[in-house]
C-alpha cells in the first residue's frame, strides 16, 4: 500500500525533475528511513551562464514534508572545512539548525527547498571561489554562529537578555498578549512574543543547548 508521504514525495519529485532534470528518479530509494535522490546539479549565473556541476545526493526522510532535508557534494569540489560549511564527509550546512527546525515544523517543500537552500549553496560556493565572501553573508561557526541568530536575526542584543527569554520558555509561566512582557516593560505582544514564537518551533533540544551555552559563556 502506498501511503500519502510516498505520494507526496513522488509528485514534488516530478516536480523537482522538471527544474533540475539531471537528478535521477532511479535513485530514489528507501533506505534507512529516508529517500535518496542523487544526480547532478548546474550552476549557473544570474545572467543564466553556466557556472559549474556539482555531483550531489539529497537525503530526504520518511517524515516528509515535516523533517530535515540534508545534502552530500560527492563531486569532492569544494574543500572540506568549517569555513565553507561542509563536513569532511561531504555533508553541507545549508542553513543554522534554528531555522531548519522551525521549517520542519512548518513543513518544508521540495522544490521549493531544492532552489532556496541546496542550489544557493552551491552558487554561494562559486561566489566565494571568485570573492573570497559570501554573496549574503554568512554565520560564524559554533556558538558564535549560534549567537550571531539571536542578534541580527532575533534582534536579541545581548547574552543576558538571551537567557532570559530561553529561561521564561522553559518555565511554567503563561503570559497573555495583553500581559506585561517577563521582562517588565513593555506589553508582551509589543517586546518578545515574536521571538518567544519563534523559538518555540524550534525545539527544546535545541534550546536547551542555546540557553547552555549562553551561561557558559557568561
């Protein structure tokens, strides 16, 4: 019997198939809990001028649409090291952990996924090969990195006030909008609902590390 997560898989995959046709069908296999799609992926330019090939394999799990979608460069074109965010295995960071859990919760899209994070990569990775530097920027490594999403992206100014929305996250406390904020200004809906909404479809694992790491640091 199919189920509907097999279904699902093999529509966004034919609709994969007609944007990136060098991906294979018949690599798609189940095998440990997930399907792989492998084949070739080209670059190229904003100009469409071909830039590169990259020989890749998609790991997509069996939760789909609600999982982590990972990406191997198996073409072994691009160095091996933190500073262009791939693995000595070859597994690339297509994005911080934050918001790829917040995406898994959400429900991610094939295609969509495919065009806005593992195809980005590799263009971003050409990008570097010519500029030294990322076209949109990028996070620093480990917690630094960890650190650098709570500021630019959270808009959290500092470690202190970090752990004190991680903090209320993880306690018993249940404000209403209306409420005054846990941190004694502002109304809750206008100081950290936003981020205290985002944060929490992240994860708790994730933010128990977070908040760990924070106090470590103070």
């Amino acid at each position: 019997m199919v189920s509907r997560s097999d279904k699902l898989i093999e529509k966004d995959f034919k609709k994969l198939l007609d944007t990136f046709p060098k991906l294979n069908t018949k690599a798609i296999n189940q095998a440990n809990s997930a399907w792989l799609i492998s084949g070739e992926m080209d670059i190229c330019d904003t100009n469409g001028d071909y830039w590169e090939t990259f020989e890749i394999k998609i790991v997509v799990p069996f939760t789909y649409p609600h999982c982590v979608i990972s990406v191997l460069e198996t073409s072994g074109k691009i160095e091996r090291s933190d500073n262009r965010h791939i693995n000595e295995i070859g597994f690339c960071c297509l994005d911080i952990d934050h918001k790829l859990q917040a995406m898994k919760l959400k429900g991610v899209n094939l295609l969509e996924f495919t065009k806005n994070k593992i195809y980005s990569f590799f263009a971003n990775q050409i990008y570097f090969d010519q500029t030294e530097q990322y076209a949109a920027g990028d996070y620093r490594h480990h917690f630094n990195g960890v650190r650098q999403f709570y500021q630019e992206d959270l808009k959290i100014s500092s470690d202190e006030e970090a752990i004190q929305i991680l903090e209320y996250i993880f306690s018993k406390q249940k404000l209403g909008r209306n409420d005054q904020c846990f941190c004694g200004t502002k109304k809750f809906k206008e100081c950290h609902l936003n981020q205290v909404d985002f944060l929490k479809s992240v994860g708790k694992e994730q933010l128990k590390k977070d908040l760990a790491g924070f106090k470590n640091e103070l």
